[in-house]
C-alpha cells in the first residue's frame, strides 16, 4: 500500500496530531501565493514539536535555498515545477531525495497533481516511484490508494478554509484507511 503525505501544514499542532496518527511524509509549503506557504521560522516551531517518525518535505515553486532546507531539517524536496536534470541533481548531491512535478526532469519520485492544471494528470509508467496528489478526500482515498501510486498526498481536502486544516477531517481520513494501510517506519 502506498505511503500517506500530509500536505500544507503551517500548524503544529495538526503536524504532531498527522505525525500521531501515522503519516509517512508531512509537507511544507514554501512557494508564494499559497494560502499554505511557510517561512523558515514556522518550519522550525512547528518541527520542535514532532516526534521525529515522519520525514519532512519541503515544497518549493522555484529551486530552493538548499542551505535553508538543511538548517530546516527537511529530509525530501519537492520541486513543484518543471525541473531540470540539473536541478534534480543539485538537490540530489546536497543530500535530499527528490520529488519534482510529473513532465519536467526524472528524480526519485514524480508528482502526478490534478491540481496543478497542466495536463500532467495521468499516471503512467516511470522509471521512479510515483506520487499521487490532488483532489484527494477522505472520499476518495480508498480509490487514490488503489492507484498503485508509492504515495498518497492529501492536501487542501482536510482544511475549512484555504491554508486553514481542520483536526476533524484529519482524523476522518485516518478513520478511512484499510488495515492494509497502515503506518510504517521509514528507513533512513
């Protein structure tokens, strides 16, 4: 079964409750614009209160300060944008894994987004692991789970307002896994 990210998170307490509950990825927002974007400093507030069992995902519109990551502690970066192999690579020997946006260059794992509106929405066969974000419910997690994806991103599904997550719909999702799905540690 795949692995669970919890996507947008600019609260610390939704964090751990996420982190609790058995979510492999917990994803930070760093592109502007976003009603989820956070700076260095919620990063580091919010990261103060996990217990360490889930890896932290930075997710950047343009190619990030990678020193800044580091000093975040993050453990993978997204690249949401059409990546280069150059960039992959840069972020690659600065030690991170790399997820970078399905159409753009090949990294650890591609992102395959309905949200992101480019067309780059049908999974297909990739020489990587494959992320499935977007449009993602409690609703219909059962379904994105059965995509045979290596992860699940949920994101905007568990807020009620933009950037806004509610404990509730979190825990409705959680409610909703299989057995199959259950947490797992993450090797280093």
């Amino acid at each position: 079964m795949p692995r669970l990210k919890i996507c947008g998170i600019t609260d610390g307490d939704f964090a751990a409750e996420a982190e609790r509950l058995g979510a492999d990825y917990l994803g930070f927002v760093f592109a502007e614009g976003s009603p989820r974007r956070v700076d260095a400093g919620q990063v580091r507030a919010i990261v103060a209160r996990l217990a360490g069992k889930a890896r932290k995902v930075g997710v950047y519109a343009r190619f990030p300060d990678l020193a800044e990551a580091r000093s975040l502690g993050l453990d993978v970066i997204q690249l949401h944008f059409k990546a280069t192999m150059d960039e992959v690579a840069k972020v690659r020997a600065a030690g991170f894994e790399c997820w970078a946006l399905a159409g753009g260059a090949v990294a650890d794992a591609l992102l395959f987004d309905s949200s992101h509106g480019d067309g780059e929405t049908r999974l297909r066969p990739v020489p990587c692991r494959r992320i499935l974000a977007g449009k993602i419910s409690p609703e219909n997690f059962a379904a994105a789970c059965a995509a045979g994806v290596d992860v699940v991103d949920v994101n905007s599904s568990l807020e009620t307002a933009p950037g806004v997550k509610s404990l509730a719909l979190l825990r409705r999702l959680f409610a909703q896994r299989t057995d199959a799905f259950s947490p797992r540690s993450i090797p280093d």
